[in-house]
C-alpha cells in the first residue's frame, strides 16, 4: 500500500534498488546530495546534478524536463553517506518560464521500485516564493533505511540550498549546474506536452501560423498515446485578420439568429476509432498495426504512436543499463568482500567467491538483456509496420510515398528530420519528428563531429553535405506546406554553395536569387527583420489594417550558408534578433555553420547556438531524449544518391505556386 506523506513524515523502505519519480507542470531541474550524519555534504563531488550526473549509488537526469527518474541503488552507497536529499529547482534563464514554485502546480514525488510499485509518494503544497527545494531525504538509522518528507523551500535558488548543507563554493556550482541545463536545453528534443482529456478536445481546421500554437503537441504514456489538433492562437494577442492563422472571432450577421457558442469552442464528434489490431498468436504479443495511438487523424496518430516508440525505447533502455549498472556494482562489491578478509584473498574459497560472483553478474545482465531484446523485437515490428504508412512529411525520401506526391491543401503536424537510434539496438531506427510550425531555428553544423574516423577528413566535403542537408531540409519544409504558404531566402555570401542549392535555384523554389556579398546580407536580413517588426506591432496592438496590403504572410525560412562570412556586427545582431524573435511571427532561421569559424565573437554568439536545434550532415550522438537524456545518434534524412525526387517534388511546388497566384 503507498505511504501518502506529509511534511515530516518518514515512511520505511523495504527495498535498496529505487526509482524516485517526480511530476511536475513545467520542466525543473532535479539533483541529489550525499550528506553526512549531521546533514553536511562534503564538497562539490558528494553533488549529483545534470553536469555530473552519475554517483555511486545515485544517477540523476541530465537535463531539465516537467518529469523524471532517478536511480538509488542504497546498497552501492558509500559507508560515509547517511543522507541522500533530492532536490528540485526551476531553471534560471529560461525565456517565458516560472521564476517560483507558487506560479506551478505542486510538484509530485513518488519514490517507487523498480517495477514502478509506489512505495511513498509526497506532494509539494504550499510553496510561493520559492525556487529551488529539497523534496526528499532518504536517511540511514541504524543499517535501516528510510524516507522523509522535506519540502524545504529556498527563496534565494539552488545557491542558498547548496549553502545551507554547508558547501561553501555553493554558488559557484549552483552557476555550474545552470549552465550545464543551458547545454542540455541546447541539445534535447523537445517532448510534446501532455495530451488534454477527451472531454476537452476542440477540433479546428488546420491553418498555417505565424507563430507556434499556444498547445503544443499532444503525448501521454506509452501505448495508446492521444492528441489534440492544433489550436488557434490565444484570444489574448488578437492578431490580423490577413495573417494566418492568427484569427479574429467573426462577427454575427445581421438580421440571423445571434450565436451564443464560444467561436473557440466548437465541439464536434469524436475521432473514429483507430485501426483494430489483427489477432495476436495465442500466448504472443498483440501484433502491431500503424496508427493505433488516438488522435483526430491518421497524421496525428502517426505522429503519437512514433513519439510513443521513441519513449519506449528509451525507458526500456534505461530499464538496461540500470539493471547492467546494478550487476556491476553488487560483483565490484562481492569482489571487494573477499578481498577484504586476508583468510580467503587465495585459494580456491576466493576462486569460487570470484566464480559466484561473475555468475550472478552475468545472470543479471543475461535478464536484462532478454528483457530488452524483447521489448526491441516489439518494437522493431511495429517500426516495420509504421514506416511504409507515414504520409510525406515524416517519410523517409526513400519511402514510396513521394511517387505519388501532390502538394497538400493543409499543413501537417510535424516535420521528420532524420532518423535516431541507440547503440543496444542500432538497427532500429526512430524517427525523429518536431512539431510545425517550427518553435525553434536549425543549425547544421558543417564543423567536425564525434563521426567515426575516417568517415569525412575533408573540411570541404563536409561543408558541402552540411548545406546538401539543409537544402533537404527545406525542400522538404516546402513540400509539405501548402501552395504559397512558405518562402525561402537563402544568404550565401560567398557563393560557394551554388552547386548544392542547384535544386532550389533551377526549379524556381527561392523567393529570390541567393544573396551574395556583405550587401546581400543586409539587403536579406533588413527585410526579414522589417517583417518581424511590422508583424509583431500587429500583433501587439491588434492593428490588422495597419499591416503594408503587399506584406507576404507567409511562413519564412532563412537559410544561412558559411556563417559569419560577409556579416558586420550589424548583420550579427539582426541575425540574432531573427532567431529570438522571428519563430513567434513565422520567421524561421537554417544556420549552416563551423561555430569554430566565429569563435572571434567569443560569448556573444553563445545564446545564438544554444538557441538552435544542432543537426549534424553526418551520424552523431548528440541529441538527448527528454525523459531520461540518453544520447541519441542523429542521422540526417538526406536524399539518396542519384535520386530525382528532389527535382519532382520542387517542380510540382512551383507549379502549385503558380497556379495559385493566377
């Protein structure tokens, strides 16, 4: 039965091998300290936080996120450690987050096992002012364990938290772990947020927006995993009624019947059920079937039952290395036993403590593994079943679906980017879909990475697929929007990219000829900007009928070639007011870079490259997952050698645009 806690109250644990779980409305920051039996903690290393995550015993999560799961194995704790606290903080410097606990709903914390049964669970009410906690207190009584809860709250951040269990470089690595978030925001995929109830779902028409919807992408649990459609912007910042997607409420006629519903609010029948699974063997696993999530469409079903692949690998995986973890430190401390007694440090009574002891090791890890490779083997079916169904926007471009290619009537959900897998199981790869429009800019970086050796020597080859990437990319950005609904600028200001950009330039696909020298850059980047102003003044001020009659609506996409060739520190501060700004009115940034090449600005750059989304031409394992922050490896979805489809679907979007204009 789960001990409901309330501050002060301590509860027994019958288990050494823990997972606390906790909850929370927006993305915190969740670390651990090793104390003392008066509480202390020793110094910097006795602190488990995203930049070091990992203690014997303990592992916290690398990066901020609304949930998380953290390992405690007590066994594996030094004999010097009495007190394990967790702690949770809100990240500082994140744009548009909370800067105190009472703005949030309480956070939950659940301490449970390794089979998910909740031991305790104890809800953080009642604080206000505060920004950093101490939730739990795992504490050792007499080679017993237990857990209290806390709820210590500190105004002064995770600072005064560290300062107050006696570390006295306590600023120093709260300003250390603040950072490390920063990197971890810059390198994670965004999850969706959770799913709405049924009751609440509003379904609207797909429209194209100037900026992100105030409800992102909907996700819940592995399998089934449900949405909502994509909503209008909020009432609250009253848009023009000529831009997309930013809608007014219509008025009443005259002389009808007056509608009294809420114009946001339009309820309509549920979905239709998804596709029915076929009959599973007798005694085997339900066998997999493509858009079986919920959802209003088949897109939207696609796109959560992929997302809800993605999760179960990586907790499945985590599940591994967890248990492969525990393996190894329960032999390292057999091991240590034997050794410690002088009597059976020789002989055959240590032989066979050493031969039991690497026998329950690969026991263990045999369990484990068999548990993953068949949670793999489930997964992988279903991947084989998904893939051939995804409709273009998230097919690969080798899937058969652009053979039958007609430009869309309506954006869709998301856009693939590439494909993701682990090294437990290379051959099973997700793919990897971020929602549209797009909340945060590109950066394919053209730089070395952590490839395999060998792979690209050549600083110049590796330019050169960097931008054969991002054309991909945005070819495929205007594929899946409708007839005159996305523009493409391309600065290339030394023109070294003239033979991958070809595709865009032949077909017609460029709003215009890609810039070239310092004065196309200001030329490009004076317009861009022009438009962010002009759109978000019409934004502000509700002044629909302010906005230039000639303004293009439309989504933008501004590719940059060979960053910072050809930009002044003019050109470099409009650059970053576009990658700030310019998502929230539908001006979106394709960074093509070596961020070596700037290293001149130093830090003036940083929040520009911490604000993209790093891609890289090449396989690299530098994306995190945002539940438990494996490193994933990214490989780009570029188009296969010798392959037309590129030059075919970008001449039906011009033909589209043209035949639109008339």
């Amino acid at each position: 039965m789960t001990a409901e806690l309330v501050r002060g109250q301590n509860h027994p644990l019958s288990q050494a091998r823990l997972e606390i779980r906790i909850s929370a409305g927006t993305p915190i920051v969740a670390a651990a300290t090793l104390g003392d039996e008066n509480g202390k903690v020793h110094g910097a290393e006795r602190v488990a936080h995203p930049g070091a995550p990992t203690l014997p015993g303990l592992e916290v999560s690398r990066q901020a996120a609304a949930d998380h799961r953290l390992a405690v194995d007590l066994n594996a704790m030094p004999d010097t450690v009495h007190r394990v606290n967790v702690l949770l903080a809100l990240p500082v410097g994140t744009a548009g987050g909370p800067g105190r606990f009472g703005a949030v709903a309480a956070p939950c914390v659940a301490v449970t096992g390794l089979d998910g049964t909740e031991i305790a669970t104890f809800t953080l009410t009642g604080l206000a002012a505060e920004s950093a906690v101490v939730a739990l207190e795992l504490y050792r009584r007499q080679d017993a364990w237990k857990v209290r809860a806390v709820g210590q709250g500190y105004a002064g951040g995770l600072a005064e938290l560290l300062t107050d269990q006696g570390l006295p470089e306590a600023p120093r690595l709260a300003t250390a772990i603040d950072d490390a978030v920063a990197r971890g925001v810059a390198r994670s995929v965004a999850a969706p947020p959770p799913r709405q109830a049924d009751g609440d779902r509003t379904r609207h028409t797909a429209a194209p927006a100037l900026g992100p919807h105030p409800d992102g992408p909907p996700h819940g649990t592995p399998g089934p995993h449900g949405a909502t459609g994509p909503l209008p912007a909020s009432p609250a910042h009253p848009a023009p009624a000529d831009a997309p997607g930013l809608t007014q409420p219509s008025a009443p006629t005259t002389g009808g019947p007056i509608d009294y519903h809420h114009p946001r609010r339009r309820n309509t029948a549920p979905p239709p059920p998804p596709p029915a699974a076929p009959a599973a063997a007798p005694g085997g696993p339900a066998r997999p079937v493509a858009g079986d999530a919920t959802g209003w469409t088949m897109d939207e079903r696609l796109y959560n039952q992929v997302w809800g692949m993605f999760e179960d690998l990586a907790r499945a995986t985590a599940a591994y290395r967890s248990a492969v973890d525990f393996a190894d430190s329960r032999m390292e401390k057999e091991l240590e036993q034997v050794l410690a007694d002088p009597r059976s440090r020789i002989g055959g009574q240590a032989d066979a403590a050493r031969e039991a002891a690497r026998a329950k090791h690969a026991q263990l890890v045999g369990q484990a593994r068999q548990a993953l490779d068949r949670d793999v083997a489930q997964l992988t079916a279903e991947a084989d079943v998904v893939e051939p169904a995804l409709p273009p926007a998230y097919a690969r471009w080798d899937n058969p679906v652009w053979h039958g290619y007609r430009v869309p009537m309506e954006r869709p959900m998301a856009l693939r980017l590439g494909d993701l897998h682990l090294s437990e199981a290379p051959q099973l790869r997700i793919p990897l879909l971020v929602r549209l429009p797009l909340e945060r800019g590109l950066w394919i970086d053209s730089g070395r990475t952590g490839a395999p050796a060998g792979s690209f020597t050549d600083a110049h080859d590796m330019r050169s697929l960097a931008l054969e990437t991002a054309v991909a990319h945005a070819a495929r950005l205007l594929a899946v929007h409708p007839a005159g609904e996305y523009t493409v600028y391309v600065i290339d200001p030394a023109g070294t990219g003239a033979r991958a950009l070809a595709p865009l330039v032949q077909t017609g696909a460029l709003a215009a000829p890609p810039a070239l020298g310092a004065a196309g850059v200001a030329e490009v980047l004076a317009k861009l900007t022009q438009r962010v102003d002009l759109v978000q003044m019409a934004v502000r001020g509700g002044a629909a009928d302010a906005l230039p009659p000639d303004l293009d609506t439309s989504q933008h996409l501004l590719v940059v070639n060979d960053f910072p060739h050809g930009f002044d520190d003019r050109a470099v501060t409009q650059l970053r007011y576009l990658a700030d700004e310019g998502p929230a009115v539908g001006v979106h940034l394709m960074m093509v870079a070596d961020r070596q090449d700037a290293a001149g600005y130093g830090p003036l750059l940083d929040p520009l490259w911490r604000s993209l989304l790093r891609l890289t031409p090449v396989p690299d394992d530098h994306l995190a997952d945002p539940w438990v922050g494996h490193a994933w490896t990214y490989e780009p979805a570029l188009v296969p050698q010798g392959s037309q489809v590129l030059q075919q679907v970008l001449g039906q979007v011009v033909a589209a645009r043209r035949a639109w204009r008339r």
